[in-house]
C-alpha cells in the first residue's frame, strides 16, 4: 500500500517526466514550425536536468540523462540558432540568452581548470550569425534575379503591425505553455542591435514582439512579407525544417492505408495524391480545431473506387501504372466536389 511519502516522490517524478512529454508531443506535430522554438525547449530542459542532478533519488538517472542529452545537442546545430533568430519573439538576442542557458546548465566552458569544449559560445553564437548572413545573402541574389532590373524593392520604415485576426488558433501552434516556461523568466525584453546586411540588420536590432501576444511565428512572416520580402522567403523555408521524424513517418504509414490486394499497381503520382488529398479532406476540420470525421475517408473511398472502375472500364487496364509529370493546380478552399473532379482528371 502507498503512503503519503510515496504519493510525493510519485508526484515530483510526474513533474519531472511532464517536460519531456509535452516536448515530444510538440515536435511531433507536421501543420506549425517546431525548428525556431526548440532552442527554448532545450534551454528548459537542460535547466531541469541541472536541478535534478544532485538530488536525491534521481542522482545516478539524471547523470546518464545529461550525458546522453549533452551528447545529442552540443554543439547546438546551427539550424537551431537560426530558427530561433527567426522567431519574432526571439531574434538575435533571445537566440544568446537562450545559448547561454544551454552551455552554462550542461557546464559547458564552466570548469576553468577542465579543457575548454569547442565550439566556445562566442564562436557558437557568431558562426549562426555568419550562417544566417549567408543564407540571406544566397535569397537575395535569388530575389534580384526574379526581379526587373528597373524595380528596387524597399522597406518600410516601420514594421506593419500584426492584425490580431492572423493569429491562427492555438491547436495550430505551439500551445499556451511554450510562453511560460521558466527560463522565459530570465529574457531581456530590451532591444538588441546588430551589425548585419541591412534588411536583416532592420529585423535583427529591432525589439522582439512580445511573447504574451501567442504570436504564430508563419503568420507573422506572411503579414510582414512586404516589410521583408527576402527574409520572409527564407524564413518560409527554413521554417519548414520539422525537427522530429514523425510526421514523416507518419506518411509512409498512410501510404501503406492506401495499398491492399485490390490497389496495389497504384503510380507513385497516384500515391502521392491520395496522401495529400486525405490531408487536404481533413485540413480545414484541422485549422477549426475540429476532429477528422469518418465520412471523410469513406468520402475518399468512393473517389478512388469510382476512379478504379472507370479505369478497368478503359482501353489502358491491365497496362503498367502511368505516373503523371505536371503539377497539380491545388485550390485554396478544397471541398469534396472539386477533389472528385481533380481524380476524375487523371
């Protein structure tokens, strides 16, 4: 039988396993960015690892948790620092003060009397912003290129602000805690300068927007496209950098949903349509916050077993499996006619 005492150790072990949970289950997430938040969710991590190494009870776990943890993000990938620079609520700033918190909760650089770990974090923070100047520099002459020669972009004076109307809602972000979590507390809310190009230079000494707003960090790059037509460009792409293998993984498992003993001689082309069209089917459900329905499937169902019929009908069945080489013209709004007819037309 559990006593009182073994309630509380139950309860602290809970608290302390919580953080890892909540942290794998919003890098697994596929429909918000994962890479310019990590660097917060190590930051906390490593910061809880540091209070539970020396205490009693966890001492010889932690111990193997840190070395392992330690082993798997430092050096900080640079991917992660430049996430975090292009997150609204962080910046160039933000990105250190969160960097300082890693190396100094695993010890990094710490012990004078210990070999010093390379990278230092000057090196570490200064190799980002060389990373991130030449990433924008490679958009740039991307930009230039894709640009008339007698157009010159220019930017704003002042940021636009935000329309609160943009912010998606919270199931399609990172929820309320990410904001909360302790080692916000610390965070110099002043401005920052830097010495960059000087459009990212604009962005990067400019304050970080305020974390309370729950700002989602691809909305607020969308609405400041005309403020920053080149970083908003890169910023789409590197935010698209899922920093867990699951929703990955996830899409061979669909994949496999749609082959069977009666489709199974289905063009990669064909493939790849069905997984997206049950994304597409649940999209708009999902950006509701409304679960996924069985009808939709069903929906789906019918689709292909009126498209295979029509082709067993067809001069072409028994032929190999043709995979089409154009692009698909994907609708904003996506309603189950306009997808029957989108399979209809293959």
């Amino acid at each position: 039988m559990l006593h009182n005492s073994d309630w509380v150790i139950i309860n602290d072990l809970v608290k302390f396993l919580e953080k890892f949970y909540v942290a794998t289950i919003e890098f697994s997430g596929a429909y918000y960015p994962t890479v310019c938040n990590i660097l917060v969710y190590i930051a906390d991590i490593s910061g809880l690892l540091q209070q539970y190494k020396n205490k009693e009870g966890y001492k010889e776990a932690v111990g193997a948790m840190f070395t392992k943890f330690k082993k798997y993000f430092f050096p900080i990938p640079p991917i992660y620092l430049v996430g975090a620079m292009l997150n609204p609520c962080m910046k160039f700033n933000h990105m250190c003060h969160f960097s300082t918190l890693i190396y100094a909760n695993l010890e990094i650089n710490t012990n004078r009397e210990s070999e010093q770990e390379q990278p230092d974090l000057w090196t570490a923070t200064a190799d980002a912003k060389d990373y991130i100047e030449k990433l924008y520099n490679h958009y740039a002459d991307l930009f230039d290129s894709a640009v008339p020669a007698n157009i010159s972009p220019t930017v704003a004076p002042h940021p636009p602000e935000e329309p609160s109307s943009s912010k998606r809602p919270a199931h399609s972000g990172f929820p309320d805690s990410f904001y909360d979590l302790t080692c916000w507390n610390s965070v110099d809310e002043r401005a920052y300068t830097s010495t960059y190009r000087e459009k990212l230079k604009y962005y990067l000494r400019t304050p970080p927007e305020d974390r309370r707003r729950r700002i989602n960090s691809l909305d607020w790059w969308r609405n400041n496209e005309s403020q920053y037509p080149v970083l908003s460009r890169l910023a789409r792409d590197i935010l698209n950098v899922p920093m867990s293998t699951v929703a990955s993984e996830s899409a061979f498992s669909q994949g496999r949903q749609q082959l069977g003993d009666n489709r199974h001689s289905l063009g990669s082309n064909t493939m790849n349509v069905l997984v997206c069209l049950r994304d597409w089917i649940r999209a708009e459900r999902r950006n509701q916050g409304m679960e996924p329905e069985s009808s939709d499937d069903l929906k789906l169902e019918e689709i292909m077993t009126s498209r295979e019929n029509s082709t067993e009908s067809s001069p072409m069945h028994g032929f190999a499996p043709v995979d089409f080489d154009y692009p698909m013209q994907i609708p904003i709004n996506i309603n189950m006619n306009k997808l029957e007819k989108m399979m209809h037309n293959l």
